[in-house]
C-alpha cells in the first residue's frame, strides 16, 4: 500500500475554504476539514503522542478525526455520504486499491460530479511504476535530485527534510486550488493525478533545463557552492559557518573590503568573475583563511548594512528563536487539550485581507468522529455508539 506520512497533509493544510476530506492509511496524524484514518494501527492514544509524532503537529492542525474502517459496508456508505457534500478529497493509495470500495475517483464522481478528487501516488496513476509504492527519498534517489545533493567530493546526500513530499503536496494543493477555480466557471469536478516522480522531476528546474538544452550530463554536487558564480558559499568561522555571496564583480570588491583584503579585488587571477572560477580553489581557500580568524556574529556585524549578501547557517532551534522568525510571527503557541501548551509553524503567507490562523489543535486518532457523523450526516447518538460496536468508527 502507498503510504507516505507527508505529502497528503501537506496538501491539505494549504487549501483554503474548501470542505475537504482526505483518507490515511495506517496512521494517525480549512474549513470543516475531515481526516479520515482508515485502520486500526494505533489502538489507543497516549497524551504524549505528539511528542514521537512532530509532523503530525505541523501538518494536521485545523482538521478533524473521524476513524472509519471501509472495510465495512456501513463504512463506505459513511464514506459516500461524506463525500457526496464535500468539494475536494485527497487519497494516497495505489492506483486501483479504492475501486473495490467503491472510493475510486469513476465511484465517487456519480454521487458528487463537482468533486475534485486527487491521488497522490509515488509514479502516477499510469506508466511502468504505477504499481510501484514511493516514498520521499526513494524518489530523491531515482529522480536526481541525490546526485545533485552534497558536497563535492562526498556521496549523494538526501535532503534534510522530506523534500519531495513537501513540493508534492504544494503541487497538489495549488491543483486543487486551480480546479476549484475551473469548477466555478464549469461546474464540474476532476481528477487530480500527481506523483512524487513528476514533482520531483519538475523541481529539478535549471538544472534540468541545462540538460536538456545542452544534452550533456549535469555537473554533479556543488555542497553549498555554485557552479558558475565564485565566490558564492558557505566558509568556516571561528565558530561556526557564514554564507557569503559576492555574486558579480562589484559585490566581490564589497566583499574584499570587507574581509581587509581591498587587493583581491585588483588580483589578475580574481578580476572577473570568469577568472575566480578560473581560480576557484585558490579564491575560496584564501577567505575561509580570514573567515576562520572572527566568529560568525563578528563577521555578521561587519558585513551589516554592506548591501552584500550573507547569512549564518543556523541550526534548526536557531532558526526557532531568531529575531526575523519572532517578528514575523512564524511561531503560534496553543493549548491542546491532552498535551497542554503547544508551539507549532505558523501559516508563511501574509494576507492583506484574511488572517490565516490556527483554530484548532491537531487531533487524536477519532477525536471528532462523534462530531462529525452527528452533525454532518445527522447520525443519532444511539447509531453512532452501534458503529463503534461493530468496529465501524472508532
């Protein structure tokens, strides 16, 4: 079965207005947002779930749990009648797994035409791999984006995050977002089909692009260099690393001021930016030698205000607590109400008008399946509680 624990929610979280309904299998983790968890896996919930889940965290706020086995008929048909008021559903099973329930796209378009279904798979609804599970870093791997990744001498190196998923579900949730939009000039709904291959392919952009113009090989790993501008990279301080950039000639004299080494910039091997790469390794080894010399905090003071780009490679809780981080609000704290005070991602995107928030904190495994099968299909107490008997709900 294709499961992978990113792209789906990722989709979802950033699809706006829109009463959706994404199906999970064998996990547990917008406008009346429903998640579907569709097996058993996790047979009870600890209050400290979220602790060993993070991502969960940060993809499944604002949502809602249903638990629901379609492995039942009684299933399915909640399922259907789900579906038939919902506007968007997102499912990351194998092509042809959700037939058999009658959850396929073909099924569930009759009882709502207006649907925009989309499947998330690792290879696409068709093709060779179709049949073929995908998982982030496989698809890293076999889609290029590893033989790009890392430094020069080094081996291919995945991405620190599940880089691959994440871009898949941006596709996705501008897909739907583009549909919805077609929907209200058409009225009718559509299927969605995106694979992490494609994705990762499209995300491959000028340097595939090179490749194809030039029909020769890609010129492999770069670590945090360039593989035409110099200098343009990460270099060791006393303490740590800083990224400097002295992306063209009059950059690189900014920068050779303020290193101390005015004379570089005068330097017949270093005058154009074609002579530095020319002289690449004599150029970078010859500042990481004044860089090593201050911390990365000195090094930061001094090039403020230059007009010259640089940064400091911060680690993550770094990153966490740095003042552009706090200023610009990236951090929401919540309370949830079995784990107590919580700190996730807020939305990046700053609307003139609307205010994305977080409303509500990420749910456990059916903490709203009460909820919604009363008040969006009506269900009494009594018919709910016989569902959960029979392994229907949970």
């Amino acid at each position: 079965m294709s499961s992978r624990s990113s792209i789906r929610p990722v989709a979802t979280t950033l699809v706006l207005g829109a009463r959706l309904m994404h199906h999970t299998p064998n996990r547990v983790a917008s406008k009346d947002q429903v998640k579907v968890h569709t097996s058993w896996v996790y047979a009870s919930i600890r209050s400290n779930i979220f602790e060993s889940n993070a991502y969960s965290c940060k993809v499944n706020r604002n949502k809602k749990s249903l638990g629901l086995s379609f492995q039942h008929k009684a299933g399915v048909e909640i399922l259907h009648k789900l579906a038939k008021d919902c506007d968007v559903l997102v499912e990351n099973y194998l092509p042809g797994a959700l037939k058999k329930y009658g959850m396929d796209y073909d099924s569930v378009a009759k009882i709502n035409p207006g649907l925009i279904y989309a499947s998330i798979t690792g290879y696409g609804q068709t093709g060779p791999y179709s049949s073929r599970a995908g998982y982030d870093v496989m698809v890293e791997a076999e889609m290029g984006l590893m033989h790009i990744t890392g430094h020069r001498d080094g081996p291919p190196a995945k991405v620190g995050v599940a880089i691959t998923d994440l871009t898949t579900g941006l596709y996705t949730a501008n897909s739907v977002m583009a549909s919805l939009l077609g929907r209200a000039k058409t009225g009718r709904g559509q299927h969605i089909d995106v694979a992490l291959a494609d994705c990762q392919i499209a995300s491959l952009a000028n340097i595939a692009s090179s490749c194809l113009i030039s029909g020769k090989p890609d010129t492999g790993r770069w670590g945090t260099a360039h593989p035409s501008i110099v200098p343009y990279k990460g270099f060791k301080t006393s303490d740590g690393d800083i990224v400097l950039g002295g992306g063209n000639d009059r950059l690189f004299g900014i920068m050779c001021g303020k290193l101390g080494k005015p004379e570089w910039s005068t330097d017949s091997r270093f005058i154009t930016n074609a002579d530095r790469v020319a002289h690449r390794d004599e150029m970078e080894d010859l500042i990481e030698g004044v860089t090593s010399t201050k911390t990365t905090q000195e090094w930061l003071d001094i090039f403020e205000g230059s007009g010259m780009p640089y940064a400091a490679i911060n680690d993550v809780k770094s990153t966490l607590e740095h003042e552009n981080t706090r200023a610009r609000g990236m951090i929401t704290e919540i309370d949830h109400p079995s784990c107590g005070p919580m700190k996730l991602l807020s939305s990046p995107v700053k609307f003139s008008e609307s205010k994305p928030s977080i409303r509500t904190a990420p749910p456990t495994l059916g903490q709203h399946t009460q909820e919604v099968l009363s008040e969006m299909l009506g269900m009494s107490d009594g018919d709910i509680e016989a569902l959960k008997k029979d392994g229907v709900v949970a």
